[in-house]
C-alpha cells in the first residue's frame, strides 16, 4: 500500500508541476499582463538602440568611405602630377643629351676636318718641297 500512495504522489505532483506550468504559460501570453508587457517594453527598447547603432555605423562607414574616396582622388592627382613632372624631366633629359651629342659630333667633325686638312698640307709640302 505504501508503494502505492508513493506512486499517487508522484502522479498528483507531477500533474500539479504540469497544471503550474500551464498557468505560467497562459499569465505570459495574456497581453495584459504587467510582466509581460514591461518585457515587450524593455525588447522594443533594446530593438530601437540595436537600429538607432546600426544606422550610426552606417553612417560612419559612409563617411569613411567618402574620406577614403578623396584621399584616393588626391593620391591619383598627385601621382598624376609626380609622372607629368616626370615625364617633363625625361623630356629636357633628352633634349639635353642629344644637343650635348650633336656637339660632341660637331666638335669630332671640326677635329676630323682640322686632321685631314692637316694630313692634305703635309702632302702638298712634301710632294712640292716647300
């Protein structure tokens, strides 16, 4: 008989657990319930500071964005700068170098000329005997 009372507890406490879960689940579904309705509050409060950061990262990725877009125009401004004043440079460079060989050709003609007309002087003196 005890075994049995034993058993009956069990059944009768487990219906009770069963019965007071039952009746927490209803008091948390009725929508006006204080409990429930201060957790509405406090996700709908949490949900609106989760969107309010949200659009302020946003904003600030924007503004980074931007940023780095007029770095980059200005990083491409001064490197098109840097290869013009390059290109100029090569420029006078060459312009330099080819009037420095054009004289040097000049002056190894002038010494050409001086030595063959040198050489053609020598010869008269020598077939005239002068």
């Amino acid at each position: 008989m005890s075994n049995d009372q034993t058993f009956r507890d069990r059944l009768n406490n487990a219906s009770d657990a069963k019965s007071a879960m039952l009746a927490k689940f209803r008091q948390a579904q009725d929508p006006e319930n204080p409990a429930a309705i201060e957790k509405r509050r406090q996700r709908e409060a949490i949900a609106l500071a989760r969107a309010e950061r949200t659009a302020q990262r946003e904003a600030a990725r924007q503004k980074r964005e931007i940023e780095l877009a007029k770095q980059a125009e200005l990083a491409a401004q001064a490197a098109a700068e840097a290869k013009r004043a390059a290109a100029e440079q090569a420029a006078r460079d060459a312009a330099e170098k080819a009037e420095s060989e054009a004289a040097l050709k000049a002056q190894q003609k002038a010494d050409r000329d001086e030595r063959y007309a040198a050489r053609k002087a020598a010869k008269k003196v020598r077939r005239r005997g002068y």
